[in-house]
C-alpha cells in the first residue's frame, strides 16, 4: 500500500490551530504542531493540500503521483519570521493609528486590531507552504 507521511513543523504563533489535510478536495486528517502522521493512499495522481480553513488559508496545492509501495514525505510549516515581525507591524500600525484618537483603551483595541490583521494576512494567507520530498 501506499502512503504520504506529513510532518507538521512546530510554530509558535499557529500552534493552537489544527491544520488540515486536503487530498483530491477530501479532508482526510488534521495534524496538530509538531504532529506527524502517516496516510495510506491508492496508487495514481493525487493533489494535497494542509491549512487552517477556508477563511484562515490554505497551502500551496501540491500535485503529485505515487506508484504502488511508494512512500513520499511532505512537510507544512507556517513562516515563523514573518510571524513574529508581523506582530511587530501591526503592533505598531494598530498603535499609531490609535494615537490620534488620544485615548488608552482605543490604542490598545486598535493594536490588536492591527496585529490580527497583519497576523492574519502573513500567517495564513500569504507564506504558508507545503513541500514534497520523495522517499
């Protein structure tokens, strides 16, 4: 039988989330931080893809084909860079645009508006990735 083992990598900033499998448009698993999970699948061309939802984002969609006893691992991992200076911008997108209201509890409410958003837009959207290595 054939299977694709997938190692979720461990980020800070995505751990609570659970991320899931996509093959052939099926969710088939879910992999927590740091997880790794081995799937059997039928011999052919498949496309996979792991993320948090519709509306958090989706890796790249992989396309692949496995042969009869074949493994392929794959490995997800969320950009923790861009993670942690994505906090650092919205942070200070969120507190700046908070300064012209000159009130305390709307520069912290507009920061974390603006962390969430940026959080968002990086983590999710924009550097999320999935990649194949044969075995």
């Amino acid at each position: 039988m054939s299977k694709i083992i997938i190692e979720r990598k461990a980020s800070f900033m995505c751990a609570a989330h659970l991320a899931k499998v996509i093959l052939d448009g099926e969710k088939i698993d879910a992999l927590e931080n740091r997880e790794i999970k081995t799937i059997a699948i039928t011999p052919g061309n498949h496309a996979i893809k792991v993320g948090y939802g519709v509306f958090s984002g989706m890796s790249n969609e992989l396309e692949f084909t496995i042969e009869k006893d074949e493994d392929l691992q794959m490995t997800f991992s969320a950009n923790s860079v861009l993670s942690w200076l994505n906090l650092i911008i919205g942070g200070v997108l969120g507190a700046t645009t908070a300064r012209s209201f000159r009130n305390d509890s709307m520069e912290l409410l507009f920061m974390a508006l603006g962390v969430a958003v940026v959080y968002y837009y990086i983590t999710f959207k924009k550097y999320s990735g999935l990649k194949n290595v044969k075995l």
